[in-house]
C-alpha cells in the first residue's frame, strides 16, 4: 500500500510493488503487465510497464480473451475428448483457444455463460 501525506490510503498489487523496487516509480496512465502471464508472479524480469490497451492487445493474443464464444459442438467435443489422465484441461484448452480454466468448467459444468 502507498499512503502520502494528505492523500487516501491506496492499495496496490504486489506486482506493482516488485516493479517499482526494481524501475522506480509507475507513471502515470501506465499499467504492469506480466510477460508469463501469471498474476501473482512479482518477478523484475517477467514485468513490463504498458497501457490499458497494450494490456488488451496481449490478451488478445495470446488466446486468453475471456469473450471467446464456443459454439455447441465444439462445447461437446471437449466434454468427449476430456479423459482424466488421458489428456489436460491445459491441452484442451489450447486445442481450443480457451484457458484450461475454462476448459475444466465446461466439462464440470461449472460455470454457465452462453452453453
């Protein structure tokens, strides 16, 4: 947390903290974005500064856009292909353009969006 005199305690991620032990202060409208793409990695070398839309377009692609619509068969194939120890929701996922996250609750029917 950052606290200056005379301003509102503010909490910050532990990210952001690494980076700014290691660069110094974060500027202003600039973001840490996480080149392993593993949000509590607080690594100097795995950090980068970039904007909100720098942030988007790496999502983007690198496949982990949370919109990514499946249709429903493909939605059943993943629930057909799923084989515990046989194959990995990561290797689902990727077979997929999805997260193995997302895979894993597609075929636990965990979280329901649009299947």
């Amino acid at each position: 947390m950052t606290n200056t005199p005379g301003s509102e305690t503010k909490t910050i991620g532990a990210h952001q903290v690494g980076f700014e032990l290691q660069n110094g202060p974060i500027p202003k409208g600039m973001k840490v974005l996480h080149s392993c793409d593993n949000p509590p990695c607080v690594r100097g070398k795995h950090l980068f500064l970039g904007t909100q839309k720098d942030n988007a377009a790496d999502r983007d692609a690198k496949g982990r856009n949370g919109s990514t619509k499946l249709s429903r068969s493909s939605i059943l194939k993943i629930r057909a292909m799923y084989e515990p120890g046989q194959i990995s929701f990561r290797k689902l996922g990727k077979a997929f353009g999805i997260s193995a996250s997302h895979a894993f609750r597609i075929v636990h029917r965990l979280k329901r969006r649009t299947y």
